[in-house]
C-alpha cells in the first residue's frame, strides 16, 4: 500500500511536524514499507495462538510481604514545607 504525498503532508499536520520537501518523499517510501510489513503480518494465520501468548517462558517474580516499622510521623512531617497538625498541608490544585 503506497501513500501518496498528500497522505504524508496530512499525517504530518496532524503530528505537528515540519517537514521538507525532501523528507516527504523519503517518508512516502519509508511509511509504504512499514504498511506493507503490516499487511504481511496480517497473512499469518494466528486462530490457534492464544491472546496472552509469549515467545519466552515467563513467570511472576513473587516475594514475601514482610511488615516493616515505618518512619515516625514527626521525622517524615520534618521535611514538609507546609504542614497542618499531622498532614501535610498543599497548595490547591482546583479553584471552587
């Protein structure tokens, strides 16, 4: 499937990009080839492959989940720039 030039220059308005002359034909040539790799990708027949399918055999990394002491709440507050009791205090985001 060949894009023409007006394809390019449409697809590049939408991304924003400024392109030369020069770069709307290479781009012609190289968005062909990746739609044509696309629509040979597409010929492969995949109706016994299952949609979670991996190439490599993958398994969960698990750990243990071991409770740890936190930090005193005075040591971590100690550091706010703005702090209200115990929380930390911060600017607001959304105007009412």
């Amino acid at each position: 499937m060949a894009l023409s030039r007006e394809e390019v220059e449409h697809i590049a308005r939408l991304a924003r990009l400024g392109i030369t002359e020069a770069d709307k034909d290479k781009f012609c040539d190289q968005l062909s080839n990746i739609l044509e790799q696309f629509q040979t990708l597409e010929e492969v027949d995949t109706n016994n492959v299952l949609p979670t399918a991996q190439v490599t055999d993958r398994q969960n990394s698990m750990r243990e989940d071991n409770i740890l002491p936190s930090l005193p709440q005075d040591a971590v507050l100690s550091n706010a720039p703005w702090r209200e009791q115990e929380y930390f205090r911060v600017r607001a985001v959304l105007e009412e």
